[in-house]
C-alpha cells in the first residue's frame, strides 16, 4: 500500500527497545503487564529531568610516554564504574620556559583554544582531544591512547635485524618486496607503504587545514603508525590558529620549512615541506639532511633538497617521474612553489592518489594498511618492544 492510500490518522509505532528472557515461556498475545518502578527510578528522572551531572574523575598517571620542549605525557587510566577502565595520554605542559605565571597562562589559552577545535574535528587520522584541565594552575591535556608506535621509533634497522630473524625467509622476501628494507643508516619503506603513511597524514593536515590550523611539528616522533596499520598525526602542542599566530612559535628545526627557520609566516604550506622531509627520510631510509648541521648549512641544504633529491633516492624512486615530482613539490624551498594545501597535494593530478592509482594500473599495488598491520605484529612478535 502506497503511502497515499493510508489514513490521515495512522501512525507508526516507534521502536522501543526491550528486554525479555528468551528462556520464559510467553504468549504473545497477552496484553504486557506495566514495568514495576524500582528504587532507581526516581533518581534517573531525575537526571534526565535537570539535564546537568558532575562527578569526579581519577586519573593514574601509570607511565611516561615521552618527554619534549613542552612537558611530559603519561600514559593514565581513567576509572568508571563497575570496573570500566580506559587507556588515555596525559599531556602536562611544563611552565619552566616562561619567564612568568601569566605568560605560562596566556600561552595556554591559546593551545586551549586550539585544542577544542581539533577536538571536534574528528577526523580517523588526527589525534583525538578528550579535555584540557586546569589542575593548580598548571595545565593538562588528555587525549586518545594509541595503541601503536612512532616512526621514530619504528625506523630502526636493529629492530627490523630482529624481524629478519623471526620470520620465514618467504615472508622476509615478501616484506622486503612491499613494505620495508634495511637503508643506509635506518630502514627504508617501500614506495606504496610510505605514500599510504603519508596520505593518512595528509588527511589528517587537510583536515586541520581546513579548520584554520597549523600544526607547526610535523616530525617522525609525532607520526604514530597504529598496529590497525593506520597512520595518525599526534602532539598539536605548537599548533596555532592561522588567524592568530603567536608570537613565539616551537618547532623542530631539521624538520622545519626553510621560511619558519627564516622567522618568516608559518602556513599550511609548512606543513607540508616538513611532511616532504619525512617522506624523504622515509623512501631513502637516511636523514634528508646531516645530523649536526649549522643553523646556515642546514637552510642551505633546505634550499638545495629538491635538486638533490636524484643523489638521496633510491632506484626504484628516482625511475618514477610522478613520484619524483611529487617529491619536488612537497620540499620546494619556495612555498608558493609546493602543493597549495594538503587537499591538493591528495588529489590533484600529480599528487599522491595518482601515484597509488599508477600502482594499481601496473598490478603494484597492495592493502597497505594491511601489510603494515602485519609487519607491527611481527616486530612486536620478534622483539619485546615497549607498550606504547
């Protein structure tokens, strides 16, 4: 029957959810009995009713995470009821660099501000915001555990050496082939898996592009690769709202863009030379750049990396026009030179779908985030690596 042929004064019963014992014997066509109101009741109603609650919240801070500029963060629980737990970070911003409480303050309003934007951003590839906390004045950020580990970390050829030694040489065949490889000083990803990492971060800057946000820190320690094989951006401690820079920015220089070590504006085109940089590092499987440079050797090399690109390479990168192009665009020393935002750098013609989609066409391509899956599992299988 058509929706037209139905009386005017029809309606369709909402759908309820109920409870019922699939043991007990009932006939249906009894009529159902009112629920008896226990004890309870009266006190739901009246949460319901006020539509305010307040409780106070525990948290262990159980194990350091890691140590920057900025503070420490820990890895906490936090406890409900009837036994809930759940796994969080904890970041606690240390007010030792600020010459004064109230400048410890303002620069905390504005991080605050910042994190409530990213918070409700939501985007699968970039950190999670849960709260900011004000705990005697010093402030605190709580946000998602990530059940993975930082390129930083993962980037080892000890560790690999000991994937290399625990699985069967069919399987080590299969990884050097698809996902990783020993480099000249750390390991070196294949060209699909260090593109696949790099299009989730792209996704993720889009997203915070998008929002009016800078993050100012991209690096391979505040890259987590989740052991789902997924990347994700973490730490927006320096990231700062494009409308309102502020006047002292962090960063970390080997992996900042040429015109922020230059005291010059920080834009979403920072982003991504220092996200370049990392895919760089990442298909070469060396630093883009030496270790213990000068302030001035290392904004020379900066300017010099896209000419350079063909000497840092390896083979099977510098055969690739598309791959290399990208590349060019992403370090180019001038930003009006690189990809306009991270969108773009995703999806224009010469951009990073393109080189996955040429992948596809030659019968290259893989489940990335699959293989990346499989080779976290493995290490953690050949290693005892430390809980993240």
């Amino acid at each position: 029957m058509s929706s037209s042929d139905k009386s005017g004064d029809q309606r369709e019963t909402p759908l309820e959810t109920v409870l019922f014992n699939p043991n007990a014997t009932q006939n249906l066509a009894e009529t159902v009995q009112p629920v008896v109101r226990n004890s309870l009741v009266a006190r739901y109603e009246q949460i319901v009713c006020h539509r305010r609650l307040s409780w106070t919240v525990h948290h262990g801070l159980t194990k350091r995470l890691g140590q920057g500029g900025q503070g420490i963060v820990y890895l906490s629980e936090r406890r409900g009821a009837d036994g809930f737990t759940l796994p969080l970070a904890v970041k606690i911003f240390s007010p030792e660099r600020y010459d004064t409480a109230s400048a410890y303050e303002h620069s905390m309003l504005r991080v605050a501000r910042v994190a409530a934007a990213v918070a409700q951003i939501q985007q699968d590839n970039l950190l999670d915001v849960h709260d900011f906390v004000d705990r005697n004045r010093i402030r605190l950020m709580v946000m998602e555990w990530i059940d993975g580990y930082d390129l930083s970390y993962l980037l080892s050829n000890d560790l690999l050496r000991r994937v290399e030694t625990n699985v069967s040489q069919s399987r080590w065949g299969d990884l050097n082939r698809v996902v990783v490889n020993f480099g000249p000083v750390h390991p070196r990803l294949k060209p699909g898996v260090a593109v696949a990492v790099l299009r989730d971060c792209l996704a993720a800057l889009a997203a915070l592009h998008r929002g009016g946000i800078v993050h100012g820190d991209i690096k391979p320690s505040n890259i987590m690769l989740k052991r789902t094989g997924d990347a994700k951006i973490i730490d927006i401690g320096s990231a700062f709202e494009i409308a309102d820079p502020p006047p002292l920015r962090a960063c970390t220089p080997r992996y900042a863009a040429p015109e922020v070590l230059d005291g010059g504006l920080s834009t979403p085109r920072s982003d991504l030379a220092s996200l370049g940089y990392l895919l760089v590092e990442m298909l070469s499987g060396r630093p883009a750049f030496a270790p213990n440079s000068t302030y001035q050797e290392l904004l020379e090399a900066k300017h010099q990396l896209a000419n350079r690109l063909h000497l840092l390479l390896p083979n099977d990168v510098t055969c690739n026009e598309l791959l290399m192009n990208f590349c060019r665009r992403l370090v180019a020393a001038d930003p009006m030179r690189r990809f306009p935002d991270a969108e773009a750098a995703e999806l224009v013609q010469d951009g990073a779908a393109a080189f996955h989609r040429q992948l596809a066409r030659g019968d290259l391509a893989s489940e990335y985030d699959n293989e990346i899956r499989l080779w976290l599992d493995e290490m953690a299988d050949a290693v005892e690596l430390p809980e993240p």
